[in-house]
C-alpha cells in the first residue's frame, strides 16, 4: 500500500484547472506535515497557502520547473490550483542549513497527503523567492524555503529503471513524462 503511494507520487508538471482543492483538504496536508518529527522538536516550519487565483497565477510566474526538459512548463493553461510556500520562521530559530532536512520531510508529507487525495504537484526549489514573499506579504521573519505547486495532474508519468546510471528524466514524441530510476541493487552498499 505505501509502495503503491509513492509510486503515485510524482513531480507532476501539468494539471487540470477545472479541478480546485479545497483550502481544508490543503490544511489537511500541513495538518498531517505538522506531526513530522522535527529536528530538536523546534517545529520552525509555517505554511502560506495560495489559492486565491490572481496569486496562484503571480506565484507561478516566478517558478522555473524542469529546465533539463528545455520546454515550457506547465504548459499554458495546464498550472497547478494551489501552492503550499514552506517557510522557515526565524522567531523560533535562527535558520541553519539542519533544519531543511525538516523542509523535506514536511514536503513530502504534504505531497503525499495530496497523492492519498487524488491530487499531485511538484516540490519546486527553483522560484524567485524574494518577489513570491513580496507577492504573498510575507513576513520578514518567514523565509522560504520551498514551493509546492499542486493540483489535479492531467499528464502521465511512467517510472523506469536508469539504464547504464542515466538517470536523466525526459518527455518522450507523445508527451509522456518518464523518470528513470537507480536499481535497488545500484544503490545498495556491499
């Protein structure tokens, strides 16, 4: 069951606009982030969901999202519904390099909660951070540090295993996403 959960769960890069998320099944996905372990359990972590379709549409134009495929995405009129900004909140604590381990495990439960959901996105490190907290009105103390983009995927994305190490992804003549995979055996240290 989980491996059937992360197989589902993809960089997705196109969506179906038609289909919005609801914001408290967006505050399920954090609420379910939130209960993470955290390192010395300080829990610096807030989240700034984006909705509202003027800032999804401001936040979008400041993301960059799968150069090594030299084509635009998401493609026109295909963007993600919804972001999830995952800010570190530096009244807590001071930001450090260690606390974005916590960036990763909350993301990908978020991620996850929305695959369980029927929805998908794309963890996107890749964005003009400091116009998207000037978009959003971003406190000085919040510090972002990820952007989920999040939606109904309307694309296909086929796992494989990486052929001679190459584990470059691509999109093949039909538009099909695929994402080649270290073996098990490639990565296990003997």
């Amino acid at each position: 069951m989980l491996n059937e959960l992360l197989r589902k769960n993809r960089s997705y890069r196109s969506f179906d606009t038609s289909v919005k998320i609801p914001e408290e099944v967006l505050l399920g996905f954090i609420d379910n982030a939130r209960i993470a372990s955290a390192t010395m359990n300080l829990q610096p972590l807030k989240y700034r969901v984006v909705t509202e379709e003027s800032e999804v549409s401001a936040v979008l134009s400041h993301t960059r999202w799968a150069a090594a495929l030299d084509i635009k995405l998401p493609p026109e009129g295909h963007g993600p519904v919804a972001f999830i900004v995952v800010c570190h909140d530096t009244e807590i604590t001071p930001f450090k390099p260690i606390f974005l381990k916590d960036v990763g495990i909350c993301s990908e439960i978020i991620m996850l909660s929305a695959a369980e959901a029927g929805y998908g996105g794309c963890m996107i490190g890749s964005a003009g951070i400091e116009k998207i907290r000037e978009i959003l009105g971003l406190a000085p103390s919040l510090e972002p540090q990820l952007v989920l983009a999040l939606g109904k995927p309307d694309e296909v994305v086929i796992l494989e295993d990486a052929e001679g190490g190459n584990v470059k992804y691509y999109r093949d003549g039909k538009g099909v996403h695929h994402a080649p995979k270290r073996t098990l055996e490639d990565i296990i240290v003997k």
